[in-house]
C-alpha cells in the first residue's frame, strides 16, 4: 500500500494549533502516512497546487477571524480562487465558546472557503472549546485517528 502524504497546515497566534499540529503528527506518522506539519505564515493558495491531503489546524481571533499568520492564505484564496477539485481535507478549529457568536469561527471560515472551491471535506470539523477545561492536543489526537481512516477508506475507493 502507497503511504498517504498528509499536510497539516497551521494557523495559530499563541502556538496551541502549533501544539496540536505537532502530537497529531506525531500519533499519525508512519510507514502508512507521511505527515508535515506547515505554518500558514507566508503561504499562498499555491500550497495546494497539485491537490493532495490536508488538514487546517487553526485559532480564531478578533471577531471570529482567522489568525494572524493565516491571513494571506485565506486572503489569496478569496482572490485567486483556484479550482480545488482535487483537495481532500479536515479542520482543526480551535475556539472559546465564551465568545458564543464566533465559536471556532477561523476553522469554519477556512472550511467555508475550501468547499466554495470546490475542495472535499472528509469527516466533520473538530471544533475544540477552550473554555472545557480539556486538552486540545488529547482530543485532536483521539478525532485525528478516525479521520485518518476515513481518509484511507477514500483513498482506496478512488483507487
Ligand atoms: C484576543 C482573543 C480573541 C479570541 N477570539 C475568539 C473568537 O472570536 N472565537 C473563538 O471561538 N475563540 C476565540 N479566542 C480563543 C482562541 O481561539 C483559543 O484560545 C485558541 O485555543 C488559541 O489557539 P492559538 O494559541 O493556536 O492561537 C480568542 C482568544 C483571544 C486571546
């Protein structure tokens, strides 16, 4: 079997995605699946050029916005507006329900967008509540090891 190659894209201000990005990589990481784990910061919609799978590992901030270093990805993908066709992926969103009207709001606007382009959502979002009292990094590991399945299941179906 042909090792999946998986690209966690990170989108943090203070590091917890950062965080997050590194134990999930570290759990998935294997003979099976190839993982890198890539902060926004001066990324373009180039990254996905090519397709391929990838995971949105981000924060939200201000009024529900995207972190600062994930700025100019999300920007150049408003703008440029590349075809995704060939773009699997999953999200990450980390939140603070104590700001109940943009809850995870950087996660679900990445989401928004890259299925406005056309790309594939595999599984749901995970969205994580700061405010739980659990470990981000616990939760995203445990949900990232079911994602990884359903992203081979894919895999193999398209084969
Ligand atoms: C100034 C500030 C604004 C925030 N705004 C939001 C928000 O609008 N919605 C939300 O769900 N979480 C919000 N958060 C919570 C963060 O997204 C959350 O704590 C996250 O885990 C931080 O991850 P990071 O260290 O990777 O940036 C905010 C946090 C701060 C400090």
């Amino acid at each position: 079997m042909q090792a999946l190659a998986l690209t966690i894209l990170v989108g943090t201000m203070t590091g917890t995605a950062q965080s997050v990005a590194q134990e999930v990589e570290l759990a998935l990481d294997d003979e099976h699946t190839r993982v890198k784990v890539v902060p926004m910061d001066g990324l373009d919609a180039g990254v996905f050029a090519g397709g391929g799978l990838f995971l949105v590992c981000s924060s939200t901030y201000g009024q529900g916005d995207v972190p600062d270093n994930a700025r100019a990805l999300y920007e150049s993908l408003k703008t440029a507006r590349p075809d995704l066709a060939s773009v699997r992926y999953g999200v990450i969103a980390l939140g603070d329900r104590t700001y109940a009207e943009t809850f995870c709001n950087g996660g679900r606007r990445f989401d928004a967008l890259l299925t406005e382009l056309g790309a594939k959502r595999i599984g749901d979002i995970m969205l994580h509540d700061a405010s739980a009292g659990t470990l981000p990094e616990e939760i995203a590991v445990g949900w990232a090891r079911e994602w990884i399945e359903l992203a081979r299941e894919r895999a193999r179906r398209a084969a």
